[in-house]
C-alpha cells in the first residue's frame, strides 16, 4: 500500500498550496468580523445540551484544532490529494461563514465559571475571545470531519489523527463552545462538501488540484 505520510513533505510543499492555505486562514480573520451580536439570533439548543457536563481540561483539544489541521496539510504525501484535502476545507469554512451571515446562531449554554484552575481560567479566555455567536453550523466539526475523511485507512499516524479529530469534536460540547446542533450541521455541511462539491470540481479537472501547475 502507497504511503500517504511522510516526513520529506516537512520541507516541501507546492506553491499553489500555500495560497489555498492562506486564503484558509484568511476566513478566521473574516470569522472575527462576524463574531458580533446579532438581531434576533436562532437558539438550537435542547434538553440534550444541558445533559453535557463542563469539563475544563478538554479546552486543550478544542484548541488543537489548527494545529492538528495544519500539520495534516504537511503529512499529506501526495501533492494532488494535500490540494484537494485543503481545498475541501476552504470550501466548508467558506459555507460556515455564509450560514453565520445569513442565519446567525447564537450558544446559550455556556456556564458562569469561577476559575480556579489552569484549565478554568483558559476557557474564560476562551470565552472572552470567541464571543458566543457563529454557533451553527460549528466549522470545528465540519473540518474536523473532512480532516477524518482525508487520513481515512493511511496507517498509524491516519488513524491518530483520526482520533484527534473525534475528540476535537466532542470537546466542542464539553468547553460549551457548541451545541448539540451545531456539531450535527458541521458534519452535514461536511458530508455535502465532501460527496458533492469536491466530486463536481474533479469532474471539471480544475487546475487548483494539477499538482504540476
């Protein structure tokens, strides 16, 4: 079986990539200006949310996300399906920030802390940074369930950062930064982008996934 990972692509990566991935990490300054309070914000939460208990230490995953996000970016061996990987993760973050526009949410759950502890006192850092809007659909969870889709049976290191991306997804609920709606719309918003749009882009052969331009 071809290996997928491979620690040569630590000091190589194509030219074209990088302009998807800063255009990746663009959205989170866009994510910034819409992260304001908005008129009449949706609340999706249910009895299911408050049945989920805090549990501060797992605001250190949550906030493995962009890392882990990253370093799959340079793990990926093959050039055309690093490009596709990232590809796919623009588009979904893309969506979020549309929905985020047109239909903002708001995460009416999360609870008064006393912090006591290193990890109390980082999710109301956390909290004081992200304020609690943007909530649906969560861009944690559907890039996370694209990274899940893209190291799908590619060996050990595949399957950790499977595992990654599972926990990420429950820490989303367990730091109160997420509904369980929200987490329900991120992985719809990934399957949509995952088993529609990106097959239709290989379909018109777009030059962003030729790893020789």
């Amino acid at each position: 079986m071809t290996q997928l990972f491979h620690k040569d692509n630590l000091t190589k990566i194509h030219k074209n990539n990088f302009i998807l991935i800063a255009l990746f990490f663009s959205l989170a300054m866009m994510y910034r200006f819409t992260n304001v309070e908005p008129v009449n914000p949706l609340d999706l939460s249910f009895w299911l949310d408050d049945q989920i208990k805090l549990v501060p230490w797992t605001v250190l995953i949550y906030h493995s996300w962009y890392p882990t996000l990253f370093l799959i970016m340079y793990f990926l061996k093959d050039d055309k399906y690093d490009r596709e990987y990232i590809m796919a993760l623009f588009i979904v973050k893309s969506l979020c920030i549309l929905t985020f526009i047109l239909l903002p949410s708001v995460v009416s759950i999360r609870e008064d802390i006393v912090p006591r502890t290193f990890y109390e006192k980082l999710i109301m850092l956390t909290y004081k940074m992200d304020n609690p809007y943007n909530g649906f659909p969560s861009s944690h969870v559907a890039c996370a369930v694209v990274a899940y889709h893209y190291t799908n049976n590619k060996g050990f290191i595949g399957k950790f950062f499977q595992v990654q991306m599972v926990l990420i997804i429950l820490s989303t609920m367990t730091t109160k930064q997420h509904i369980v709606a929200d987490c329900i719309g991120g992985i719809l918003y990934a399957y949509v982008v995952l088993n529609i749009i990106i097959p239709k882009l290989r379909e018109y052969d777009l030059t962003l996934f030729d790893p020789t331009i």
